[in-house]
C-alpha cells in the first residue's frame, strides 16, 4: 500500500470524553487507529486549532447558543462551544494516539474569520490546506480516513479528497459521529454519491 496514505482526523482530547466538544466514544478509537498505522508507510494527521477569538465559536457571538446555526460570507456555519484553542491541552493529540512516526501534521482553522472542517480546503471550499500537493508530491492516490467527527470533518475530507481524485475509503469502526440533526445519515449519503467506501478496519488488519 505504498500508494495509499493513512489520514487520522481530530483525534484530540476537546473531541474526547469531558472534552469541550465530547463526542461519544471518541476516545474508544485510539487502540484501532494505532493498530491501523504500522499498515501504512505514510501517515498525516490533522489538529484543529483555533484562535480562541474564533468566529466559529457561539461564544463569540452576543447571545448565541452553542450547536446553532449562522451565516457566514462564506456559508451556513454551525456555532461550536469553545474548543480545540491554540497551545491548550484540549487541542492536544490523545495521550495514547501514537504520533512519533506520523510525517505530517495539518494544522486546520487557524484562522479566525474562517473555519475549517476538510483536511484539503477550509469552509469557503476554496482557501487549500496544501495537502493535496503534499500528498501528490509523495505518490499517494489513495487515503485511508479515520478519526473524529464522521459527520463534520472526517465526511468533508473524505468528500473533498473523492472530488480530487483520490480513491478514498473511510474505516468506520476507528471514526465517532458528532451526529446532530441528522449530520450523520447526510455524511453517509454524502459519501455515497461521491463514491468514498465505507470500509471497516479488518479489511486492513
Ligand atoms: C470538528 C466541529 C468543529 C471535527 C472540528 O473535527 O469534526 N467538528 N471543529
Ligand atoms: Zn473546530
């Protein structure tokens, strides 16, 4: 599988158990994504990490609630609770995520007018993370996604990166659901129509 690269997605303690932005389960993944990276000779996370002035932030808004929705120049954007802020133990890899042989980390929603779910593209789905070149560069075709949200950045990497060209597969035993009003069922039909698999991760192992 030199051609396909392991992209592990958020896997962060804001989006763990008692993080800022708990998803259910997010920290049961970890042992599996782990496992799954001795299979594949390159590996590239993503950290979300935000300015704690971040206009994604329902906090930054007067009297907004966290988990509605606003328009921005660039789209509908949901309003997050506070999370994953620059330098802070929340944005943090999971203690247990091994990292020592990833070679790339992507750094994503650093900027504080725009937030960005996609590993490829922040939410204005035109402003490139440079990953894209980064993996060309390397000869990677394929991308092997797993981590944390399935429906929010894992689906728009995974969609970004079918639109690109890349033959995409999504491991979902070792990916967690934010899963609100019905973010989850649009993930998976969203995948679908993109031609990104679904796979799980004995496919692998
Ligand atoms: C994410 C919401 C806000 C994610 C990041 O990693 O899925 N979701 N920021
Ligand atoms: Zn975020």
């Amino acid at each position: 599988m030199i051609d396909t690269a392991l992209l592990i997605i958020d896997v962060q303690n804001d989006f763990c158990p008692r993080g800022a932005l708990a998803v259910a389960e997010g920290d049961q993944i970890v042992p599996l994504i782990n496992q799954l990276q001795s299979k594949f000779p390159l590996k590239v996370l993503t950290q979300d990490w935000h300015p704690a002035e971040h206009t994604s932030f329902a906090g930054n808004h007067p009297d907004a609630q966290p988990f509605s929705m606003i328009d921005m120049p660039y789209g509908p954007q949901v309003l997050w609770p506070t999370h994953c802020v620059q330098g802070s133990y929340g944005a943090d890899f999971h203690n247990d995520l091994e990292t020592d042989n990833v070679a790339l980390i992507v750094r994503k929603g650093f900027r504080k007018e725009i937030d960005s779910y996609s590993a490829f593209f922040e939410n204005d789905q035109t402003t490139p993370t440079g990953l894209t070149g980064y993996l060309r560069e390397q000869g990677i075709t394929s991308l092997v996604m797993t981590g944390l949200a399935t429906d929010f950045c894992v689906r728009f990497s995974a969609v970004d990166a079918a639109k690109l060209g890349f033959g995409v597969s999504v491991v979902s035993d070792a990916c967690r659901a934010i899963d609100m009003d019905g973010s989850l069922e649009s993930a998976m039909r969203d995948f679908k129509e993109n031609g990104v698999k679904i796979t799980t991760s004995g496919a692998f192992l």
